[in-house]
C-alpha cells in the first residue's frame, strides 16, 4: 500500500515538475534535505536545505527538463523508508529535436513522508554536454 501510495505522489510530481511547478516535489523535502548529484557538470554539488535545493529546482524547470519515473520501490517503515527510482529525463529543442537524454537512479531515504536525503546517478558525460547545449543556446 506505502509502495503504490508513494509511487503515485511521485509520478504526480515529477508530471507536475514537466508542467513548470516544482513546488509539491519541494514540499515532499524535509527542511534539512540533503541531496547530491555526482559528477563534473554545473548540475553537480551536494545541496543542503530546501532553499538550496529550491533554486537547483527552479533552474531544472527553467532550462525545461522532462522527468519521468519507469518504477518505484519503497520499503522499510514509515520512519525509515527506503526509496529508489529510475527513469528517464531528456531536452527537446524548440524545433522538437531531442537534445539530451539520460537515464537515472535516485536513491533516497524517507522519514514520516518527508525525503531526507537523496542522490541521483546518472551519465555524467551526458549531463556535461547538457551544459555545452545549454551555454551555446543561452539558456545555462
């Protein structure tokens, strides 16, 4: 039941993250969240706190990212959850050509309904020519 539950709050954000509003994903985020993304790009960094995290969100909308989540696991109890999901999230170009694609895994625990923690694996070569685009095209 958590599983489905929790599954279905997810893809409801992340449908609501490709509309522009990242705020329901952010009110999910407990006020100490700590989030890190691996790798070399400026998308890199561990984030501390929800004001951090809301500009690292802010800027995943602006630039137009679209996420998707192919499977959610949930499981522990509700005080120490474990969450994974893994999906995929690409950029369209204005004329409609795909301009990054990528696959992830987030790895995050839950407390009480609120996200700790997570991190997000993906191909970090891809998201450093996400960054080559996006400086070419202004949108960085």
């Amino acid at each position: 039941m958590r599983q489905r539950l929790m599954a279905a709050l997810i893809r409801r954000n992340m449908k609501l993250i490709r509309a522009g509003d990242y705020r329901p994903t952010l009110r999910m985020d407990a006020k100490d969240i700590r989030f890190r993304f691996p790798g070399e790009s400026s998308w890199a960094g561990e984030i501390h706190g929800k004001d951090e995290l809301e500009r690292w969100l802010q800027r995943f909308v602006k630039v137009g990212l679209q996420i998707y989540a192919d499977e959610v696991v949930v499981k522990g109890w509700p005080w120490n959850m474990t969450l994974c999901i893994r999906g995929t999230d690409h950029l369209d170009a204005p004329g409609g050509e795909r301009v990054y694609e990528n696959r992830y895994v987030i790895w995050g625990r839950v407390e009480w309904g609120l996200l700790k923690e997570y991190e997000v694996y993906e191909d970090t070569q891809k998201s450093s020519a996400l960054d080559d685009y996006l400086a070419q095209h202004e949108l960085a």
